[in-house]
C-alpha cells in the first residue's frame, strides 16, 4: 500500500504458491492484482521455475502476463516480460540477490539489472 497527499493511493495484492517437482525444482505460480494511481488497474499472472544447486545457490526464471487497464470504458494494454534471479547465500540468513528483467508493455520496452540483500527468517 503506498500513499502521498497530492496521488491517490496505490495498493497490491498477490497470491502464489510453491509445486515442489523433486527435491531441487520447484514451479511458482502467481496471480498480481493492484490499483495504481490515477485509477489504474493491473491483473499479471506470472510463472516462474526455481531451482536449488547443492552449493545453497538458487536461480529462479520466469515470466508473466498482464493487462493494465484505466477503469473507464478502454481495452487495456497488455504487458509482459521474463526475469532471471540468482540467490547467493553469503551465511545462513543473509544472501545476495542479483536479477535480470525484461518488460514489454505501453511505454515500450524496459531492461533492468538490480541487485540486493535477501534476509531469510526460516529453519
């Protein structure tokens, strides 16, 4: 949820989940619904495979699709894109993330490089 007193107020929502195909491989899907400033709604299904190497390193690729529509009477636009993420365990909570992304929608086409620090809170 974002907010600032002179744009109306953003939020989103998603739900996903993990399909484990073996010990190493798993399947994610999820379902983005947001209102953007300025009545804007987005849908976006993504689909994404991670996999889990024996050295703790994880890389995650995927895809998605999406319309973002204004809430009057237009068709909308469709947007999509892919991403390549790599998960590099530093210790056991901290690791480095590193991804790759690539967006096609009304704006034309975006690539992104970004990279962080992913904390872990898990057993």
């Amino acid at each position: 949820y974002g907010f600032n007193q002179n744009l109306p107020d953003e939020w989103m929502m998603y739900g996903g989940t993990e399909i484990a195909v073996s010990k190493r491989i798993r399947i994610i899907p999820v379902y983005y619904f947001s209102h953007h400033s300025f009545e804007v709604v987005e849908n976006r299904l993504s689909l994404a495979v991670q996999w889990r190497l024996k050295n703790r390193l994880e890389i995650i690729t995927g895809g998605y699709f999406g319309k973002i529509k204004s809430t009057d009477e237009s068709p909308g636009d469709n947007k999509n894109g892919v991403y390549i993420s790599a998960l590099i365990p530093i210790d056991r909570k901290v690791w480095l993330q590193a991804q790759l992304r690539r967006e096609s929608s009304i704006a034309g086409i975006s690539e992104l490089a970004s990279l962080g620090v992913k904390v872990r809170f898990e057993k």
